[in-house]
C-alpha cells in the first residue's frame, strides 16, 4: 500500500507518519514531483472552483473535475459517509462508471479508500491491484486503474468520507503530491460540508413550501383530480424520489385504485387495482401502518416485481392517507437505488399523507356539493326547454290530438331522465349517448308502436361519450326524429324498421337516422318536433341536420357535429 518514498536517507515527518500506517510495497518508476510554485497554484485553482458552488451536487463534480486536472491523474473519486452509519457512497468520479454513483459502498476499514478513512491518514499504492487492502468496487469498472492514493475527508476530526485519485500507468505518488491532495481533501472537506448545510436548509424550506402548498390546497374548492396531480408532483420533490403515485379506495371499499403518479424520469405504467390486504400496499391499507421496502424487486410481499424491475424501481416507502382513523388510501415513493429513508424524510412524508387525506375529504365535499347545484341548474334548464314545448302546442291545442301530445311529452322527459340516470351511476362524467339512446328507444317503441305493428327500432355503431348538456341535446333529437318516422314513415303498414347509427370521422361526429318507410313528402313541412331538432342540433350541438332520399326508398336524416364538442365539458 505505502512506503517511504525511495531515494530519501532520512524521513520526513509525513513519511514517517504514513510508513506507520501501511506496508510497504515495490513501486514502479517514481514520476518527478511538481514545482512549489505548481502546487500552491494548483491549490488556489482548486480554492477558487470550489468558493463558486453551493450545493451538494454541484461542489461534488467541481472538485472530482479540478482535483483530475490539477494533479494530472486519470480518475478522481468521491466517498461520503452514510449518515449514522460506516458506509461509505461512492457520490462523484471522473472516471469509474456512471451507473456506480450512488449505488457503490465501501465499509469504513474496506479497501484502500476505507483504509485511509479508518487510519484517517492518507494510503498508496503504485500497483494498487496487489495490494493487500485494495478492493475491487463493484460496477465501477476501475480495473484499467494501477495506481491509487486515497485520502481522507475530515471535518472537526470527524471523517465524513474520502477522495482518492488514481492513473492508468504504475506511478509512485511523491511526497508533495501526497501533501497537495491531503490540502485539496481539506478544502474539499469544508466545502462539502458547506454544500450539504445548503442542501439542508433548502430541503427543510422546500419541505415547508409543500406544506404550506397541501394545507391551501386542503381549503381550496378544487377536485380531486386536480388535488392528487399537485399532491404527487410535490411529494416527488420534497422526498427527492423517481416516482410518487396515489392509490385511493374504490366507491365498493374492496379495491384500491391508482388515481395518480408523477415519474421524473420516464413513463410510470398503470398499476392494476388492488385488494384491500393484497401486497405492500393494500397491507398499509389494512393495517393503518406505513412500510418500507428496501428492494421491491426481491421482496416477497411486493406485487408486480418484474414490472418494477423493468421500471428500474428499487426501494419503497408506503404511508396511509387517513381521516379520523379510517383509512382512505396510499401514498407511495420510489427511488432507482437502494435508498433508507432517514427519520425525518418519513416524518415528512407522513405528514404530506396526513395533509393530503384531509385535502381529499374537502375536495369530495365541495365537489357533492358541487355537483348537486349543477344537477339542479341543468335539470331546472331541460324542465325549461320541456315547458317552452308546451306552450308551443298551446295556441294549436284545439286541433291537436291530448292523447299523442302527452305520449310525446312524456317520451322527451324520458330521453332527459335517462342522461341524468347515467350520469348518477357514473360519477358526473361522460355519458355513453349509445348506451343512452339504446334504453330510450325501447320505451319509444314500447309507447308509441301499436299493437298490430311490428316496427323495430335499432341503435348500433361506435359508443359516443359526450358531456351531459351535448348528450341531452343529442338524445332529444334522436328522439324527435325516431318519433317523427314512427308518426309518419308507416302510415297503412304492418312493419318497418329504424336504424340508428353512430360514427365519427376525424373532424365530425356523424349520426344518421333512416326508415325503411314511405319516404320524404315531395314538399316537406317542419313541425314542432323538427323544428326542435334542428334548432338543437345548430344552437346546442354548433352542427347541421340533412334529410336525404336513398335509392332504395325510406328516409335517411344525417347529423354532422364538430368533435370539438366532446371536449366540451360544460
């Protein structure tokens, strides 16, 4: 590992210092040593690249990139201590692998590095391969690397990790570059720890940020999607993870449902929903308790391990999200590498829980609330177009037929009744206008075809969601017009059929309505119920009704609507 430098009839105190400290070895060829002048240089460069960084990161690859430049080495490589522990992290290097930062351990006392950190004295080695300390560092591919001296970081006597250099080509380090890397892990030493007082601080203002963030939003009237997006995005920066992601209790409280997840380095895919007690997470559900994993790729308990594993995710940290001890949900962290969350790191994450489950009961007051007033706006609306219908037929009241205006009626009723209905089962989304005017033409024909009539109506095609006001819109007029052929089309016949279809063309949403009927009047006349559709479809749908004649006979009546409107959630 280390010797007395060749060449000296007397040791110096530094050299005797480190004689003490290694065995001797053979050392190839000395390389002359640099001039005075040079190294006080070489340390003024390095003081004043390292005055010009703050934070961690940053003063960590300034001093691994001037340290290889001004000592004229190969590598340059950076350990730090784990807090609390002896474990040393390889955290910056100019030459081994990429992929070992972070990721690459020495135990204090293991290898050359962790030699000079338990001896805190400086260790090396000319042909470091064969020296009985030395280590080979796993996925750091240093096995070009022969030459190595390493030397410790020291903070108020305590070490907090180590910087070591090494050279392709055997090279024994003099006396003076021993000394200008002990100074350059001095400077480095106070600088890292300015950089990581830094970090500290910005973490904690960071941390009280998100905080502050959660509790507006916990008296915001915003939903909940919106609520769990900013929820995760906060949560991924505050715990510095790769992935955050939600999971929230179904309406049935078996399963658990992702509803949200932030990944700052590629696509996270959708989870699969979760019994409640069924892996990790549905464990934290059950039993109201957090968890850690430290490698979901191995770990037993953990479900889809192979997709985490292609995902490259690695430890997990589990939280309940709970109101009035009744748990609601999950809020997960991931990181790419082994990472064990400090004291503080969970306390914060459980209070982001914490803050985001009360967050979720508010978002889920507002929007019942929210909801029943739009539902009351809207049906208070359709009852208004129903009412306006009526008072249309009243000047023409003596000459209509009671019986057929009040089937009519109550047939719009119906078509309205039955957006709301699936707009009560579905949450207040999107309504399946299909589906929709599947169940109402069955009542239409149940109501409005005689006895001795066999005329079936169809409804096929493509399903169409569209908000409930173009839904409601779309239904009455299908409704209209299938009323209209079932009034006029079979006028002296026994059968017939109407066909719905529905369809879509990169621009338009089509709809036709066609008849195997008696076909179009050479002179057509609007009544009341075409007049209402086409007023619809222009007003409240920003489309165009056309009635065609088809060579086999019947009627066919097209609707084109711009597929804007299904972005319209109004």
């Amino acid at each position: 590992m280390s010797k007395a430098k060749p060449g000296f009839d007397k040791l110096s105190p530094r050299q005797a210092q480190l004689s003490t400290a290694v065995q001797p070895i053979k050392f190839m060829t000395p390389q002359p040593s640099a001039p005075r002048p040079q190294a006080v240089s070489a340390l003024r460069e390095i003081a004043r690249t390292i005055s010009a960084a703050w934070d961690l990161d940053t003063t960590l690859d300034l001093i691994a990139r001037k340290t290889t430049e001004v000592m004229l080495v190969d590598s340059c490589t950076i350990y730090l201590l784990d807090p609390g522990s002896n474990i040393l992290r390889l955290q910056a290097s100019t030459g081994l692998a990429r992929r070992a930062l972070g990721r690459a351990t020495l135990k204090v006392g293991e290898g050359m590095t962790g030699f000079a950190v338990a001896q805190n004295q400086p260790v090396y080695s000319a042909n470091a391969p064969n020296d009985p300390h030395f280590k080979q560092v796993a996925e750091a591919e240093e096995t070009t690397y022969q030459s190595l001296l390493a030397v410790p970081l020291v903070v108020e006597d305590k070490p907090i990790g180590a910087l070591n250099v090494q050279t392709v080509i055997p090279r024994s380090f003099s006396e003076e570059e021993i000394e200008v890397l002990s100074l350059i892990a001095d400077l480095a030493a106070g600088a890292l720890a300015k950089a990581t007082l830094y970090d500290v601080q910005r973490r904690q203002i960071e941390e009280l940020r998100a905080l502050a963030e959660v509790s507006e939003i916990v008296t915001s009237p915003q939903y909940l999607d919106d609520i769990l997006n900013v929820v995760t995005e906060m949560a991924a920066k505050a715990m510095d993870a790769d992935v955050c992601s939600l999971f929230l209790l179904d309406e049935t409280g078996k399963y658990l449902e992702m509803r949200s997840a932030k990944r700052t380095i590629s696509p996270y895919q959708h989870r699969a929903p979760l019994k409640i007690g069924e892996g990790v997470i549905g464990q934290v559900v059950e039993t109201g308790k957090l968890s850690y994993v430290a490698d979901v790729r191995v770990d037993g308990r953990y479900i889809g391990s192979d997709l985490a594993r292609d995902e490259g995710l690695v430890s997990l940290l589990a939280v309940p999200l709970s109101v009035r001890d009744r748990t609601i949900g999950v809020l997960n962290c991931y990181t790419t590498s082994h990472v064990e969350f400090s004291d503080e790191q969970i306390a914060l994450f459980a209070t982001l829980a914490n803050q985001t489950a009360l967050a979720i009961e508010n978002s889920r007051l507002v929007t019942n609330a929210a909801v029943v007033r739009e539902m009351h706006h809207r049906i208070k609306n359709n009852l208004q177009t129903v009412a306006m219908l009526m008072q249309l037929q009243i000047p023409d009241a003596e000459r209509l037929d009671t019986r057929q205006v009040l089937e009519t009626n109550i047939n719009r009723i119906r078509s309205i009744a039955s957006v709301h209905e699936t707009l009560s089962k579905q949450g207040f989304k999107l309504v399946d206008v299909k589906d929709v005017l599947t169940r109402i033409m069955q009542t239409t024909t149940t109501n409005m075809v005689s006895p001795h009539q066999d005329i079936r109506i169809e409804v096929h095609g493509e399903a169409l969601n569209l908000s409930s006001k173009a839904a409601t819109a779309l239904t009455l007029v299908v409704n209209e017009l299938a009323q209209n052929a079932l009034e006029h089309a079979f006028v002296g016949r026994s059968a017939g059929q109407i066909e719905i279809s529905l369809g879509t063309s990169p621009d338009e949403i089509i709809v036709l309505v066609s008849d195997d009927g008696i076909g179009l009047p050479a002179e057509l006349t609007h009544g009341l119920g075409l007049e209402l559709a086409t007023m619809l479809v222009a007003e409240d749908l920003h489309g165009h009704m056309k009635f065609n004649k088809p060579e086999n006979g019947g009627t066919e009546i097209s609707i084109r609507i711009p597929r804007e409107i299904e972005h319209d959630m109004a």
